[in-house]
C-alpha cells in the first residue's frame, strides 16, 4: 500500500509488548520509516561511541537515558529524513517531557499501544534473542530463527541482552508503569490513543493492520 499523505505514528507498550515485531510490519505493509531509540542506543553501544559509553551503564541497570539526551537524539534523526516522510517511532517517548519535546517539533496523528500483560511479558523477555546490529528479534518459544542462535537475515549471531536479565526486566517494567504509563494519558487526552490488547503478537496484528488500513485510506480519500 502507498501512503498519500505524511503519516506521524508512535507506537507505545511495555518493554517486549512486541513494538520491534510489530514495527517491522507496519513499515513493512505501509512504507514508513522505522526510528527506534533502543535501536540507536545499542547500536552506539555497540560501535562504541561517547554517547553509547556514557548510556551504556544506565541501560544495563534497566533505567532510563536522560530525556534530553534521547529527545535530541531523535529530533535530529527526524530533521535528517526527507521532508513529507511518513515515520513510526519506536521507544520513544518514553516521558511526558519526551512527549512534550516532540510535540514542539511535530504533531503526532496515531499512538499505537500495544497491552500486554506483565506476566506474559516477563515470560517473553528471558526467552528473547536479538541480531543487535538490526535490532530483529526472535523468541525461542513462538517466533524462533530457522538456525538457532543465528539471524535469518544475515546469518549473524544472536545474543541474549543484558538488561533481559530477570531484575532488570522487574525494574525496567517499573519504569514503564511510573514514567510512561502517563504519557498513554496525555496521548490518550489528545484523542489519537488506539490501543490494542492481547497475549500473542501473531493475533493482535491483524487487528493493527485493519486499523491502519482504514485509517490511512479513509485520509485519502478526504484528499481526494
Ligand atoms: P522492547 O524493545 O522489547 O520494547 P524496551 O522497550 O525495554 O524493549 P528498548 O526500547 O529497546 O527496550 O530500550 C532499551 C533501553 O534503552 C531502555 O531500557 C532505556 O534504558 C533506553 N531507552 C530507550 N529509549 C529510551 C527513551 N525514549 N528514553 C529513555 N531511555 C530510553
Ligand atoms: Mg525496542
């Protein structure tokens, strides 16, 4: 599907609700460019970076990055795309201040939130492997590489992150209930919230797909 008109989406959920998954499709199906803060952050941990040693200790422990830090991150990323690019962030925000830093800079028109609950996500998250220079990621219960350990993609190694740790995911689910669970809220008062609820990322999609569809073809036809 080719979208006619610029498309602003964020996509929202607790930490492993499946936004990567999720994502990939969505850009897959409707050609948006796909921004990922954990993506970015990893990959400077990765390569070695100032800012990728500096966070590096920060997301290991499961806490968040310095909402300046990452808003300036990912508004110079959005600046870098063509302009009239449709985009879907992922991870970000993360704050109602985050929130507020992008909204300076761009009116969001869909927030997509992916409910899942925390027992299922727990669960999930200790069985999660990621190809970390692309950020796929394969669950070896429902959604296992063909060759396992290795990306299916480039034939790379997988590895198990650090901050999926059984700890770390407590913590990083606290994080989300005190610091973004407010900003489904503020979105929410905004009237572009859709949330989508379920335990299986397999059978939430088709639900995200329809919606997306509907939404984004009935905006053309108001263009036409
Ligand atoms: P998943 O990708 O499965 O949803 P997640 O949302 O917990 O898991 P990422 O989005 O990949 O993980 O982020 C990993 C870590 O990077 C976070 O735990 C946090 O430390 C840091 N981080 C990412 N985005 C932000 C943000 N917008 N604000 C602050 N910290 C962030
Ligand atoms: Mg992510």
């Amino acid at each position: 599907m080719v979208l006619h008109r610029i498309v602003r989406a964020v996509i929202m959920g607790p930490p492993g609700s499946g936004k990567g998954t999720v994502s990939s499709r969505i850009t897959k199906c409707f050609g948006l460019t796909h921004i990922s803060s954990g993506d970015i952050l990893r990959a400077n941990i990765n390569a070695k970076t100032e800012l990728g040693l500096l966070m590096k200790s920060c997301i290991d422990q499961g806490q968040l990055v310095p909402d300046d830090v990452i808003a300036r991150i990912i508004l110079k990323d959005l600046k870098s795309l063509e302009q009239g690019s449709s985009w879907l962030l992922d991870g970000f925000p993360r704050t109602v201040s985050q929130a507020e830093s992008l909204d300076d800079a761009h009116s969001v028109d869909t927030v997509i939130n992916l409910n899942v609950p925390f027992q299922t996500i727990k669960q999930r998250l200790t069985s999660r492997w990621t190809h970390l220079p692309s950020g796929r990621v394969y669950n070896v219960d429902f959604n296992p590489p063909k060759v396992p350990g290795f990306d299916d993609v480039t034939g790379e190694p997988l590895v198990q992150r650090d901050d999926d740790k059984p700890e770390t995911v407590t913590r990083r689910l606290k994080a989300y209930e005190t610091q973004t669970e407010p900003v489904l809220e503020y979105y929410r008062s905004k009237g572009v919230l859709e949330t989508f609820t379920g335990t299986e990322t397999n059978k939430i999609w088709p639900h995200i797909e329809a919606f997306l569809q509907k939404k984004f073809s009935m905006c053309n036809q108001n263009l036409a």
